[in-house]
C-alpha cells in the first residue's frame, strides 16, 4: 500500500507539472479569442492542450491536497475543491471551445461570437443563459481557490513555501491586471503555472509520508 501511495503521488506531482507547463506555455500561442481563430488548426491544438491541462488540473490539485491532507486542514479542504470545480468547469467550457464551435462557427456565427465573447471581453448580448453566469463564477473559484489553497499549504509547511505564496498571490494578479487588453492580461497566468511546477516538482520527488508522518500535528 505504501509503494502504490508513493506511486500515486509522484504521478499527482507529474500531473501538477504539465498542468503548470500547459498553463504558462498556452498562453504564447493562443490565437486570438475571436470568430476567425475558431477553424483554424492553432484553435484545436490550444483547446486540446487545456483540456489536457483541467484533466491534469485534478489530478494535481487531489495529490497536493492529499500529501497535506492532515497539516492543511479544511483550509486545504476547502481550497481543492474549488480548485477542483474550477479544473471540471474549464473542461466543459474547453470541450465546447475546442469541438462544437468549429461544428456551428458557419451556421451559428453569433452563437460563436457570444460564447467567444465570455471570455475575451466583449461581452455578450444576454442569449446565453447560465454560461454567462458560470463563468463568472469559474473566475472566482480559480481566483478563491488559488489564495486558499495557497495560504493552506503555506501554513502546512510540507510544500516549498515560494511555490505556496507564489500559487496564492498568483491566483490574484489577474484581477489586478483586468484593465489590460485580454490577449495581454492571458499572461497573468505564468505566476500560477510556476508555482504548479514548483509543488509538483516537489511532490514528484518526495515519498508519500509513511504511516508515522500522517498522524496529526500537535499545537
């Protein structure tokens, strides 16, 4: 059981780090958020990269917490599952994103402008129904996420405490630079995919605690 443990984590840690890597380097070539990117090959290469990048996302987020599962408390608790929900949500919208747009861009062109427009800014002009509202709150639970579960882990002190604040500030940092352009603000993303490499780089090379190192801490 403790080699299986071990095994798991380390592939957790694996997972945290392409989540990372994905989430930094995704957003150097990312086409443009508009109805003429939707066809183009780019398009589904970025959309199939997030969508690896959420799968990996939950993986990763589970092993972290799981490693400080004890130390984090419902801190920690509370923080993963928003994060988590944030991964699934990001899943479902990059499906959508990746394999129905392209399908209906000629047929429905201001459907694909309106759903585009959730996230590029532009806004969209109310037929969208609860998308409109979901995202939102996919933002929210990426940017509450964030701080919790980085604050969590900081308190923990199993993980390195640069990647913890880094995931933790980072996580706020595209609130601050929402004024930019959004082909500029997407780059708000590098802190949290550096410190999603840091955690798993961690967690990729440490053992799963044994036994002994899983009983609560005292004080």
């Amino acid at each position: 059981m403790y080699i299986i443990t071990t095994t798991l984590s380390r592939a957790a840690g694996i997972c945290a780090i392409i989540t990372g890597l994905i989430f930094g380097g995704i957003q150097f070539i990312h086409p443009v958020d508009e109805a003429a990117s939707v066809p183009t090959t780019m398009w589904a290469v970025t959309g199939y990269l997030t969508f690896t990048m959420a799968v990996c996302g939950m993986v990763a987020v589970t092993g972290l917490y799981l490693r400080q599962v004890q130390a984090s408390g419902i801190l920690g608790l509370v923080g993963a599952l928003m994060l988590g929900i944030f991964y699934l949500l990001t899943s479902a919208f990059t499906f959508a994103e990746t394999l129905i747009l392209p399908a209906v861009a000629d047929e429905a062109p201001r459907f694909v402008e309106n759903f585009l427009g959730i996230f590029n800014g532009a806004g969209t002009d109310g037929t969208l129904g609860a998308l409109e509202v979901i995202s939102p709150v996919a933002g929210g639970l990426y940017l509450l996420g964030g701080v919790v579960f980085g604050l969590a882990s900081l308190r923990a002190g199993i993980f390195p405490r640069w990647a913890s604040i880094l995931l933790a500030l980072g996580a706020i940092v595209p609130v601050l630079t929402a004024f930019l352009p959004h082909a500029v603000n997407r780059f708000a993303a590098l802190p949290v995919g550096i410190a999603l490499i840091g955690l798993g780089l961690f967690l990729w090379a440490q053992r799963a605690p044994a036994p002994a190192e899983s009983e609560p801490r005292l004080g």
